[in-house]
C-alpha cells in the first residue's frame, strides 16, 4: 500500500477487527489480532502493516463467516478508510469465488451465500469505484446464482449507473429463464437504478414475463413520469408505448381534430368517426397486447390471483374440525378453495400443500390448471380432514423449495404452530423472510379465528413480499 493518509488508519482497523472479532467469541483470532493493534499504535515499519493487512484478509478468506462478518463491521465508515480496505476485499472476493467448499454447503443444508460474503458484496458496492463496479459486473456471471443476485441488488441499490448495460443484458440468460426468483431480483434492481436507460431495460424485461411479475411491474409503470427521463418527453412518451401505456396526446392535435369536425358540422356533413389509420391511439404494442393477454385473476378468500404459478397451503390441523356459524372451519376453507381452483386461468399452474404434524403435496410438481386437472384436485380437497398439530415451518420451508419458478403462495391456517423444528412465530418469521430474499415469492396469508398475536406473525410474514393478508372470522 501507497504511503499517505491510509497508513493512519490501519491501527483502527486492527482495533476495530480486535473488538468486532472478540464479542463473535473467536477468542483466539481475537487475540492475534489484539497483538496486531498494539503494535500498530506506534509507528511501525511497512512489514508490521502488510503482516496487519495480511491477518484481515485471512478473516475474510477463513473458513469462519463470524470472523468475516466481525472483520468487515470493523472497518471505519468514512470513505478513506473504506477505500483504503476495497482492494483487500475484492482480492478476498475473488479467492471466495473459487472455492469449492460453498458449493458443498448446499449439499450440507448450509446457505449458498453466507452472510459474511453477501456483506463483502455490500460492501464494495458502496464504494464508488471503477473497480467496485467492475469486480461487481465480473460476479454477475458466477455459477451459483445467489452471489450473482446479490450482486445486482448490490450494483442496483447504490446505482452503479456504468452497469446498467449488463444487468439489462442478464435479461433471456439461463439464470433469468430458470428462476422466478431471478427475475424478481432483476427487475427490482432496475427500478432502483432509476435511470432512462434502466427504465428502457424494463420495458424489454416486460416482455419476457407474465403473472405475478408482470402484474407488480403493470403496477409501477402506471407512476412513472416524464421526471423519470431527466425530462425528456419524447423518449418518455415512445417508453409508454413500449410497456404499452397510452401516450399522452399533444394539445395542437386534439385541437385541429376539434376544429376540423366543428367545420364538418357548420357545413352540415354528418359526424364522422376517425378513421383508426389516423386516430390518435397508436398500433397495438407487443406489451399492449400480452396485457390483454394475461391471466383472467381468480379470487380466493377476496384476494386476486395474479401469479402464473401459485402454491395453496392449507391448514389440516385438529383445530380446524372447530364449527363456527354451521360449519367446520374446514369445511369453508375447503369451499374456498375449490372456488378459487375452478376461478383458474387455464394458463395457471398450481400445486396444494396440506399440513398437520407433517407436509403433504397433492402433487409432486406444479400442473397446468387444465379441467383435468382441476377436477382431480378438487376430488383431493373434497377429502380432506382435520389431523393432529400444526407444522407450519415445514410447510413454509416446502413451499419456497417446491418449484424455482413459483410466484405465489397462499397460506391459510387458524392457528399458532405447535409443532416442527421452529415454533416460535417470531423465529419462523425470521427464518422465512431470510430464506424468500433468493425466492421472492409472494407470501399472501389468511387468518381464520386467530389471536391477535398470530395475526401479527402472519400479517408481517405477507407484507414484505406485497402480499395481502385476510383475517376471516
């Protein structure tokens, strides 16, 4: 490293690291790096600062995240000393990137991305760097799909306008064809790029999407501005027409076609509609027509079904056999649903979970909601009957891994858990928001009889997600 003012600041990062690492109880890493800053609050040789240098690279690169996670805590926040670490951590991220033993982890049940390496992401995109963003560009090839989505939430979120080309060119990759969750990180980071060029990316992007996605996207087009384009009208009204929004129409033509049909009726010619060559609406974009196209919402529980492809999770518990107003609780929920399966689009796909004490799937694998189809499933409903406790983390849990291409999920339960390795509402609450952030699945939750304590749990587990949350009584 350069003499200067980054020299100053390697004691209190050693210091920083020293404390970060102790209260993570790695007491002996924290001892190490104790010797290192005593020895670097007095001036030093430059080898007593490369050997400092060298032990936080070690944290990072180690086979300890808490370590990684402290080391990077540690690190002052004013941009010098930021800047001053930057290279240690891309060099890091790099090593990381290569190593086999996180691609073992998902074999293990371990997380693809641990925390400490998504903060290593975090971190150098808050740094505005040429080098930043291209080591964040590099990764956005990598093999394992939850660094390369870290990475375009990353660029996106701290606008790394020089990457916008190649996060819109993500847009038909492998990765973009096989994960709905990757769509979802994809089309998010674009949006906070908020840029022209961004919002140009998205309309390409909305082509390539339908259900759930295309919905939210629908949704956000509808409050974007000609402020959005720095101003520029023109490139603001030919983006319209590509997401399939109306143009505005200019004032001066509404006023000579007003004048010209005033003209037409003093000389007593009958009122003429305008030719649709000559209208003011233009020809039916790509996006326009794929709008008139999509799905036809069912309804369940009063919530519209947008998603393509959704997953019911319902809850068989003892509890439910409870008869409110005439009927069990089972029995509505059961009406519920055959409702919704046969509201369907027949370009659906959809899948039922059902849960007690364990998690069973009518199918394996989402199906087209074909009348088939649909009518085996509602025989399967039909049957149903209340079981024993309520496992609603496994059912959670089964949900985000049942298909890559998921959308939605529909939970309804009258309950707290009472079974299962976390029962906890908190802990699950927790667990499965963490989990979804790879998933970005819609989590839309029905209450039916629950304390209010539950109907918090379940009203925070839909609202990150933007689904709906129903309490039924």
């Amino acid at each position: 490293m350069p003499p200067g003012p980054a020299t100053s600041i390697r004691p209190t990062v050693c210091r920083s690291v020293c404390r970060s690492v102790s209260r993570a109880g790695l007491w002996p890493l924290a001892v190490i790096v104790l010797l290192s800053a005593m020895f670097a609050s007095f001036p030093q040789p430059s080898a007593a600062a490369d050997r400092n240098e060298a032990r936080f690279r070690r944290l990072l690169t180690g086979r300890h995240d808490e370590a990684r996670v402290a080391a990077l805590r540690s690190v002052p926040s004013d941009f010098q000393s930021r800047l001053y670490a930057l290279p240690i951590v891309v060099d890091a991220l790099e090593i990381l990137c290569k190593d086999a033993r996180f691609d073992r982890a998902v074999k293990q049940g371990q997380p693809e991305l641990p925390g400490g390496v998504r903060l290593m992401i975090d971190f150098i995109g808050t740094v505005d760097r040429p080098e930043a963003t291209e080591t964040l560009v590099d990764l956005l090839d990598c093999s394992r799909l939850t660094w390369a989505m870290a990475s375009i939430q990353t660029l996106c979120k701290n606008q790394h306008h020089a990457a916008i080309d190649d996060v819109i060119g993500l847009i038909g990759s492998e990765a973009f064809d096989a994960s709905y969750g990757f769509r979802f990180t994809l089309a998010r980071g674009l949006k906070e790029m908020k840029h022209p060029d961004a919002w140009e990316g998205l309309a390409k992007l909305f082509e390539h999407v339908d259900g759930q996605l295309a919905h939210r996207l629908d949704q956000e087009f509808q409050h974007v501005t000609s402020e959005d384009f720095d101003g520029d009208e023109e490139r603001y009204q030919a983006w319209r027409g590509l997401v399939g929004l109306t143009p505005k129409p200019e004032s001066s033509q509404v006023d000579a076609l007003a004048k010209a049909s005033e003209i037409l009726r003093q000389d007593g010619q009958p009122e003429l509609s305008i030719p649709q060559q000559m209208g003011l609406q233009p020809a039916k974009s790509a996006a326009s027509y794929a709008r008139e196209k999509r799905l036809k919402p069912s309804h369940y529980y009063g919530i519209n079904i947008y998603a393509k492809r959704l997953l019911f999770l319902i809850d068989r518990s003892g509890s439910m056999k409870t008869v409110v107003g005439g009927h069990a609780r089972i029995q509505r929920a059961k009406m519920e649903l055959i409702t919704a399966i046969n509201g369907l689009d027949e370009q659906c796909q959809f899948g039922i979970l059902v849960f007690d004490n364990d998690v069973r799937a009518w199918r394996e694998e989402l199906v087209e909601a074909n009348e088939t189809n649909k009518r085996n499933a509602i025989r399967f409903v039909e049957y149903l009957s209340a079981g024993r406790s309520t496992n609603t983390y496994a059912a959670l849990r089964r949900s985000l891994s049942f298909d890559p291409q998921l959308e939605a999920v529909f939970l309804l339960t009258d309950g707290e858990p009472t079974y299962g390795p976390i029962v906890n509402p908190s802990a699950i609450l927790l667990d499965i928001l963490r989990r979804n952030e790879v998933h970005n699945v819609t989590i839309n939750t029905i209450a039916i009889a629950v304390e209010p304590l539950m109907a918090t749990f379940l009203r925070n587990l839909s609202e990150p997600s933007n689904g709906e949350f129903r309490e039924v009584r």
